[in-house]
C-alpha cells in the first residue's frame, strides 16, 4: 500500500458518540474476503431508508461531504464485534483519515494495518477544529502524520500522539506481511541451514 506522510482533503462530520462496527457495515454484507466493493455499504442503515432510497438527513448524504476523505467523529469510534471489514469499508468509500476523540481498541489497530490513519484529539479540540466551518464539512483540512499535526483553514494546529511503530509503518506503506518479507534472505538461510539431508 501507499505510504502515507500528508494529506488534504474536506472532512465529513459524523457527530455521533459509540458508533459500532455494526453501523459502520452492518453484517449482511460481510459475505466476501477481498477488501474491495464495501464503501457503498458503509453505513448503510443510516445512509438508506427501507425502501432503498436515500435518507436525505444523514450526515453523508448532504451534497457538501460529497468527496470527503477525513472522517470527523465522536468518542469511542469502532466499538462492537472486531470485523476488519469496517476499516475496508470506510476505505473503500474515500476516507484515508479518521479523526476522534477515542477509538476502540481493535478497529483503532484494524485502521492503521489497512493503511487509514487513526487520530485521537479531545472533544475540545475537536471543537476548535470545527470552528468556522459549516456543520457538515470541514474544507481544506491539513493533516501531516510525520510531524504529527492537523491543521485547520484558519491556521489553527492541533498536535497528536502516535505509536512510533504504527506511524514507521503507515509512513513507509508497510504491513505486518511486508515488514517480514524484508527479511526473506535471512528467512531462506535459517531455513536452508535447517535442511536436513
């Protein structure tokens, strides 16, 4: 995968507390095990009425987070079942970036292995990055991952912590299968070593 360092782009705001991976793809649709074709399932009970058509009061179905790819949301972000489908989902739909105020504990791991990066800011900072932008939407949103800040229109920065091996890992584009076929020579002697005859 690509590595990722910065990226622009709008923010959708989902301003919505404990939304679980059920809500995010709901468990009818985890019928395949490639990664593609799920964004258009993603949150699907929310984004769609009963009748199929679209539900004109869900926050990502307003014209103006059309092409969103930063996700703003509330606290605990991803709870539920651990389904690595979430993650592929929200993806597959656009989103590089996922900005809370908390994340559970697996989809927050989930993310960064699937190459979305996962920030945590507090509800204050949300706030504030929020701030002279329309409901919905946050234009022109700056997030920089090696040195480790978002930036708002307005100039404002908000400074994040993260995990020294996730971030080396999303900053080269590497996942855990890719980081050990780096060592494939050392791999191939061990086992040539290992041969008996």
């Amino acid at each position: 995968m690509p590595g990722f360092k910065t990226h622009s782009g709008s923010a959708a705001v989902l301003d919505r507390n404990h939304v679980d991976t059920d809500q995010i793809i709901p468990k009818q649709f985890l019928k395949k095990i490639d990664k593609a074709g799920y964004g258009e399932f993603l949150f699907y009970d929310w984004r769609y009425l009963s009748d199929g058509s679209e539900n004109s009061a869900f926050e990502l179905n307003q014209e103006e987070t059309k092409g969103a790819s930063i996700l703003v949301t509330g606290k605990n972000f991803g709870c539920g079942s651990s389904r690595e489908h979430a993650p592929w989902a929200l993806k597959d739909y656009g989103f590089q970036v996922i900005i809370a105020e908390s994340f559970a504990d697996i989809f927050f791991n989930n993310c960064v292995k699937n190459g979305i990066l996962p920030i945590r800011l507090s509800e204050n900072e949300i706030q504030q990055l929020r701030k002279n932008s329309s409901k919905q939407v946050i234009e022109n949103l700056k997030v920089n991952l090696e040195e480790q800040h978002v930036a708002n229109p307005n100039g404002d920065v908000f400074w994040f912590e993260f995990d020294p091996y996730w971030k080396k890992m999303l900053l080269n584009g590497w996942d855990e299968i890719s980081v050990t076929l780096q060592q494939e020579a050392n791999i191939k002697k061990y086992e040539d070593e290992r041969i008996v005859n």
